[in-house]
C-alpha cells in the first residue's frame, strides 16, 4: 500500500492495527502522522489518546504493555513510536534491550482501542526480519523518500495553490534552486512568498530572488551552472557576493569541487543506463540534484569534467600551503574555466 491509498482508507475509517513508516523525507512522514491523529482522535482527546515513546530509551515490551492497556476516558489511542531501529539493519547500540517477540506476539491479535505508529527515519528496512515481514502482512508498511524533480515542482505548485497564490512560469524551480529540496524549507519558504504576495497574488521569479536568499550550497550551485552556460559575470558576481559574506575561499573551492564530481559521477552513471532514482539513490543524492547536475553534464565531456577536477586538487593544495593567495587563485581558477 501507497501512502495515497492509505491517506483514502483512513478517511473511509479504515485504521489499521499498526503502521510502520520509514524513509529520509520526515517533512511527508510528520504530515502523514499529523493527518492519522487528525483522523483517530478529537483535540479534547490529546491528553489521553496521545502517547510518545522513544525506543532509545524505552524497551519494545513496554510499548506493547501500553497498547494492551485499555485508555482511560476515551474510546481510542494512538501511541507514536520513535527511533524505532529494531526494524533496520546493522548492530543496535541501543542502551535497553528490546524483546521483538512482544510485537510479534501482540500482531496475532492486536487491540482493537490501539493504533500503534513505528517512524523510522531511513533509506531502507531489514527486510529478512520476521517482525518486519509481519507488519508487512497484518499491519501497514509506508515509504517516505525523496520526491522525483516532477514530483517536487508538482508539490510546490500544490502548496502555492493550499495558500491561495500562483506563480509566474519558471518560479517554482526558481524556489526550489534557492531553498534547495527539503520539504520543511521549501514549505516556510513557500508561507513566506504568499503571505508577500497576499490572497490571489502572483509570484514571479523576480520576487523568489529578492525575498529567497540562497545559502552557501545553493550559491556555489549556481555558480557552477553559470560557468557551465559561460556566464562568467554573473560566477564571478557570485563568488563576490560569497567573499562579502565572510565565505572561506577554501570552503568555496571545496564545494565547486564537490559539484563538479557529482556531475562527473551523474554523467558515468548515465551512460551506463541508470535511471534518475538510481543514480540518487547511488550517490545519496535528490532526484532534483540529479537532474540538473544532469543538465550540466551535458555540457562537458568527461575528459573535461576531469581535468577540472585535477585543477581544483592542485588549486587546494596550493591555497593550503600559501603558494598562492586563496582570493586570487580562486578567481583566476573562474576565468581559465569561462575561457
């Protein structure tokens, strides 16, 4: 199941036993939980009906104690669980020992007054154990990753239309290079724009540059897909703006260096077929990044991409040791590339 078909089953009134919801997009996930307890309890109902607990610090068996227990003053709880690790890979570290065999156990006959809610904020699950191929039968499994680029400029046209303004052509993807692809951001970003723009209001990209101020990342992003179109005023008018903000020189080349692998890395993986979620997915990247890294990949051939980066290595060792000045070699790494 989909979290779309599970959003339509929860409004018909069909509260599964137990959910467990993993994936890196927390921003969808709170949303989702958010939506589930909008749902299942009333707000006079908070005080009883909502539990937290965090498995960090509080054994698996006790959560299950808690969902047996029948509630006090009201028909229903939700009981949220968090750091829920016992469903992933790898060796846990956690202090409390957790006896998996109590959820396995309550899964048989689950109470029909308790919505149990395991969050796992991760790429994937153990999917070997037991316990997670259970839930997967008898309760509800949900992913919560990265939105494709599509998806995303889909989302953020949603989110404009949810506060009642619109956009001029080209100002969504102008939001997202930005604000960058975190749902959170993009969302006080997004409050900010149409509370400027007001009820009805069109948002043009003009006014996403003047109220959106990119950060350090984002500018050296744009920076690079200016040298890429050899638009070498408006880079250099970029790192400027970067040194008038106290940037480190060295910082800076470090992530133009970074871009400039990343696109190297796009360009390898896309000539040897690798869709868009797997080449993000492989470099632990957004589908958005990749795209647009895409893009510029075009515009390079790999010999190039690579001795770009073979310049950027001596560059660093150079600014490091003082055998040249940091400002200086920077900006004439900048021209040589334009030229």
């Amino acid at each position: 199941m989909d979290v779309k078909a599970a959003t339509k089953a929860i409004k018909q009134g069909e509260i599964s036993p137990v959910y467990l919801l993993y994936g890196t997009e927390k921003y969808q996930m709170n949303e989702f939980v958010s939506f589930l307890v909008e749902q299942t309890i009333s707000q006079e109902e908070h005080d009883f009906a909502l539990v937290h607990y965090d498995l960090s610090d509080t054994p698996l068996q006790a959560v299950i104690e808690e969902a047996e227990m029948v509630p006090f003053m009201v028909p229903r709880k939700l009981i949220l669980v968090q750091d829920a690790s016992v469903f992933t890979a790898g060796k846990d570290n956690a202090k409390v020992e957790h006896r998996v065999e109590a959820l396995l156990e309550y899964m048989k006959n689950p109470a029909e007054y308790s919505v149990l809610v395991f969050m796992v904020n991760q790429e994937k699950l153990d999917e070997r154990k037991k316990v997670v191929k259970e839930i997967k039968s008898r309760g509800t499994l949900l992913t919560f990753m990265p939105l494709g680029s599509e998806d995303l400029l889909k989302w953020v046209g949603k989110k404009m239309k949810e506060r009642e303004c619109t956009m001029e052509d080209g100002a969504a993807e102008m939001v997202i290079r930005n604000a960058g692809t975190q749902l959170q951001t993009l969302s006080a970003e997004i409050d900010k724009l149409c509370l400027y723009a007001g009820k009805g209001g069109v948002i043009s990209v003009h006014i996403v540059e003047q109220l959106i101020a990119r950060t350090t990342e984002q500018n050296v992003f744009a920076l690079v897909e200016d040298i890429a179109n050899l638009r070498v005023d408006r880079a250099l008018g970029i790192f400027y703006e970067l040194l008038k903000q106290k940037e480190e020189p060295i910082k800076i080349a470090a992530l133009i260096a970074r871009q400039f692998r990343i696109i190297l890395q796009v360009k390898d993986l896309g000539g040897q077929s690798y869709s868009q979620q797997q080449i993000a997915s492989q470099l632990g990247l957004h589908p958005y990044a990749v795209k647009i890294a895409g893009e510029q990949a075009r515009k390079f051939q790999a010999s190039q991409l690579k001795q770009i980066l073979s310049r950027l290595g001596t560059l660093d060792f150079q600014m490091k040791t003082g055998a040249v000045d940091k400002v200086l070699g920077l900006e004439l790494f900048l021209l040589r590339l334009a030229a």
